[in-house]
C-alpha cells in the first residue's frame, strides 16, 4: 500500500529539500505548491495539515517539485499569482506581477483622488495586473491596457474577466510606432527598463523563464521613457500625470533627466517600502511648447 502523506509530512519533508538544494525560503515554496494543490489559502494549509494528499495530488505535487528545481518561477508552475489582494492567472507569456509594483498602484491611486471618472492608459499591461487592479479601485474609472502581444493580451483578458473589471479594455498596439486616440488624464507603465548588458546578471528564474521582452529594451533600458516622454503631451491631458515604475541604480535619476530635458519641469521620484526610488510621477501642469 502506497504510503500516505499528510500535509505536516510534506511541509517538514520540502522544507529541508528545499534548504539542501539552496532555496532562499524553503518553507515560502512547498507553502506555495500545497497551497495550490489543496486549491486553499496559505492559513488553510495549516488549519488542514493532518489531512492526507490523494495519489493524483502527490503526483502533481512531484512534478511540481521538478519544474522548480529547475528554477522555474512557482507562479507559472501554478498560474497563479497575488497582486494587491487579488489572484491573477499568469503564463510564460507575462511578466510575474512584482510586489514593488503595488506602489505604482498606490501611486495612481493618491494622484486621481480629486477626479471623478478617470480615463487612464497602462502601456505593456502585460497580465493586465495594473489596468485590471485600477479598474477594480476606481470603478468610475475608463481604463485601456495595450500591448504588443497578442499571447499577452489572452492572459489580460482572462484576469478582467475573472475578476470582473468591466471598465477595462486592451487592444494591441505598439506604443513605440502607434499611438491610441484621444487624451488620458494618467498614462501608468512597468516597461522593460533592465539595460541588455545586466540581463546575464539576472537570477536565473527570471532570465531563463520570463519573457525576454517585457524584462529588457534590448538597449539602454531607457527606450520607453524617451517614447513616453515625447508623446506624453499628445497622450495626457494639461493637469493629467504620468506614473512609470524605474529600476535600481542609477536608473531613476536617469529617466528623470530624460524628462526634464524634454520640458517636463514637474517630476518626482517615490521611494517604494524598500526605501529605493522606484516610481517616477511626471505632473503636466502646464502644456510644453
């Protein structure tokens, strides 16, 4: 008879795997993979940890186990991830929805407080995370996600679907040759800001299993905000806002420049928790000639 495994004997098995394999957070994995499994909360996995897997469940749980070994990112091994509260599927298509990028959101938010119904642009929505996100915040809100990728914008579609974000669309587009019609009153992007050169340096679930395009310009990291920062007064209304997520280093300051060189005077820079610069708000107060 095949030996049966509780979940107290999975989480005590995997987190020493896992530590011997050099896991950073053993525990955080196998919680991950039960979590999903068991189709529960993080908090049900121990309120249930006398109860047995069935043989199908171990089963997916040891390939599971493989893929990760392997490096492969836990939320597309699953498909899912947590992003400011909510569950959204994502793929090999999409980029990972990051904890940093809550901030953006947080961001947007305390911008459009005095405005009735926002009509906002999200540039390379990727999962949709951002523009679905919003949408649910601000339910008086217009919101368009555009992308390059039509793979992407599957994924996108699901989430507003799954989630119920009826004010959100997406079309496909490239924003570096086409532009959408009309004006916003807030352009928001988590573009590809990793410079080509720092891409080998990246840990290797990220740079083996993420899609290279949303990751990298394949340039200096700056080619969106040049693009953003030339057709930002085409696209944003006088008093709108611009809000993008910036990289480490020397990246924020860098993308500042590119904008205060192109006549956007007011511009600053938000830390995230972290204490690191990490979005940059652009405020078009007045409109540059």
């Amino acid at each position: 008879m095949p030996k049966l495994w509780r979940v107290i004997d999975l989480l005590n098995w995997a987190e020493s795997y896992f530590k011997e394999k050099g896991f950073e957070n053993p525990r955080g994995e196998i919680e991950w993979l039960l979590r999903a499994v068991l189709d529960c909360s993080r908090m049900d996995v121990y309120l249930r940890f006398e109860e047995s897997l069935s043989q199908s469940q171990l089963a997916t749980l040891r390939g599971w186990v493989k893929r990760r070994l392997a490096r492969e990112p836990l939320q597309y091994i699953t498909g899912f991830c947590d992003f400011y509260g909510r569950e959204f599927f994502v793929n090999k298509h999409v980029l990972i929805p990051r904890p940093e990028t809550e901030r953006l959101i947080d961001t947007v938010l305390e911008n459009l407080k005095g405005i009735d119904s926002p009509s906002i642009l999200d540039v390379g929505t990727g999962s949709g995370c951002i523009a679905t996100t919003l949408g649910l915040e601000i339910p008086s809100s217009t919101i368009l996600g555009v992308d390059v990728s039509s793979d992407v914008l599957q994924v996108a579609n699901e989430n507003k679907e799954n989630l119920g974000a009826e004010n959100v669309s997406f079309e496909e587009m490239n924003i570096l040759k086409q532009l959408p019609e009309g004006q916003f009153d807030l352009l928001v992007s988590n573009p590809p800001y990793v410079p080509e050169g720092e891409m080998d340096g990246l840990m290797k679930d990220v740079k083996d299993f993420e899609p290279t395009n949303a990751l990298t310009d394949e340039n200096d990291g700056l080619t969106f905000y040049h693009r953003f920062a030339q057709v930002g007064n085409d696209l944003v209304k006088t008093g709108g806002w611009i809000i993008l997520e910036v990289g480490l280093g020397d990246h924020p300051n860098n993308v500042k420049d590119i904008f205060m060189e192109s006549g956007y005077s007011d511009t600053e820079l938000i830390k995230d928790y972290n204490g690191d610069d990490r979005v940059l708000v652009v405020s078009l107060k007045i409109v540059v000639p």
